[in-house]
C-alpha cells in the first residue's frame, strides 16, 4: 500500500510542477515553434516584437524548437508591475528550467542581448551557446568608460518624462530616433509602430534600468561558446567594445560589413551566414 501511495505522490507532484510550469504568469510572451531536439530561445531588443526574428526563425525552424519572447509592455504584450532587468533575467532562467528545456541556444539583440548575457553568467550551466546581435556588456560605458552603475538607481524622473508626452510627440521622437538605428527603410515603420504600442512606463523604466546596467565582470562566468555580432561601424570602436568584453574568454567577435543596429535587416545575409556557429 505505501508503494502506491508514494506512486500517486509522485504522480502528483509532477502535475502539479506541469500545471504550475503551463498557468505561471512570466514577463514575456511564448511563441513556440519548429521541431527538433536543440532549442533556441530569441530574445527581442528594447521595445521590440518578437517579430524581429521572423526571417531568422525561418531558416532554423525545420531542426530547431524555437520560442520567440516578447517582453512584457513591449510591441502591444500586457505589461506587468515594477519591470527590471534583473527580474527578466530569472524569469527567463526560470522558464527554461521549469519546462526543462535543455541546455538551449539564447539569440539575443540589443537589450535582449544583455539578457543573454546575464543569464548565461548566472547561469552558466543551464545555457549551450548564445548569440549576442549588436549588445554590450555595459551600454553607458560606450561614452564614459569609467562608468559605475548606481545600486538603488532612480528612474522616476524618465518614466515622468516619458508619460507626459502625447502620442505625436512620442512618434516623432521614434520616428527621428529610429533612422540612426535602421538603414532599412522597408522595415522602419514597423519598427516604429513597436514603439508606439509599447507601454510608456515600461519603456521608460527598462531604458533606464538598462543604462545602469554593467555586465563586464559578471561574463567572467560564462561557459559556453558565445558569438558576438555587432554593426559595421563598431569595427572603428573597436579596442573599446572588445575591451569590455575581455573577461568573455570564449567570445567570437564578427563585424557586420554594412548597416546599422538592426543587423538582421541591414545585413541579413552576412547574419544568416554568421549563424552557422549554431551548428558547428
């Protein structure tokens, strides 16, 4: 009679972690994809959709299992309460583990990118290889290298000037911004209109949250193999962007020849190329 209790306990308890795992109430959006042993999950950048990916998850889709996230409060997903960078960070973690992904690829671009980075550093077990398009370990230190994040930093002054603007200010600050980010114009008002069905307190907030953040020391923790992809004109930059990286021992850095932030448009087939390193 105890093996059967001990049976139905068992039982139990792993539907009850399956149960738990489906109805857990995560700061992202899942779309899961593909079929294939090896998973990527992809990260989307600050106050972007999921569908940044589209052109990448086509290619891979046919041997991956792919999960596309988009953030909570970003491109039009419901936001959530107090959004921080390191919040999304175990959530993220904690996605993986509670639905026992194994050992997946994390495709990361521009704060996504960072994402990839912290969960692969605190980490460093659970993830088998990252990519990281157009990020770096510390955003801020790009401009002041002797840059140190604040512990309890204040974002209440952004959120406030962010909320206060009507909508034709806010599209024309993105409409201005978003050009010196993406030279392909074909994409530019999607990307734009991302913006625009962001939450403002959540854009705000993680922006600032995000320029505090500083990742340099904390890569020293990374494992797995790391591919670093970022935009043509950081080849000028670069004694400082690999700087930053330089306690990342298992970094493969690769210049985009032409175009902007938006890798994946600007210099699609050069990306798609540089991904063969998930297969390798």
């Amino acid at each position: 009679m105890k093996k059967y209790i001990l049976i139905i306990a068992l039982l139990f308890s792993a539907l009850c972690l399956n149960v738990f795992a489906q109805t857990k109430q995560y700061p992202f959006e899942v779309s899961k994809t593909g079929k294939g042993k090896q998973a990527i999950i992809f990260i989307p950048g600050f106050a972007s959709s999921g569908a940044v990916w589209d052109e990448t998850k086509a290619v891979f889709e046919k041997d991956y299992t792919c999960y596309t996230l988009t953030m909570a409060g970003f491109a039009g997903v419901k936001p959530q309460p107090n959004p921080s960078f390191e919040n999304w960070k175990n959530e993220i973690a904690n996605y993986i583990k509670n639905n026992k992904i194994e050992k997946p690829i994390l495709i990361g671009h521009s704060m996504g990118g960072g994402l990839a980075l912290a969960i692969a550093a605190d980490y460093p077990d659970l993830i088998g290889k990252i990519v990281v398009v157009d990020a770096l370990p510390c955003l801020a230190a790009l401009s002041d290298p002797s840059f140190k994040s604040k512990e309890n930093n204040d974002c209440s002054a952004m959120v406030t000037q962010m909320t206060a603007m009507n909508e034709t200010q806010f599209y024309d600050m993105q409409k201005q911004t978003m050009p010196r980010l993406l030279a392909d114009t074909s994409k530019l008002e999607t990307v734009v209109d991302w913006s625009l069905k962001s939450d403002r307190v959540t854009f705000a907030q993680m922006y600032c949250d995000f320029f505090n953040t500083d990742l340099r020391e904390k890569i020293a923790s990374i494992k797995c193999p790391s591919l670093i992809l970022l935009e043509s004109y950081f080849i000028n930059l670069k004694p400082a962007i690999e700087g930053q990286y330089r306690n990342l021992k298992t970094a493969n850095f690769q210049y985009a020849s032409k175009g902007m932030h938006f890798i994946m448009y600007d210099d699609k087939d050069w990306y798609l190329g540089q991904l063969n390193f998930l297969k390798s």
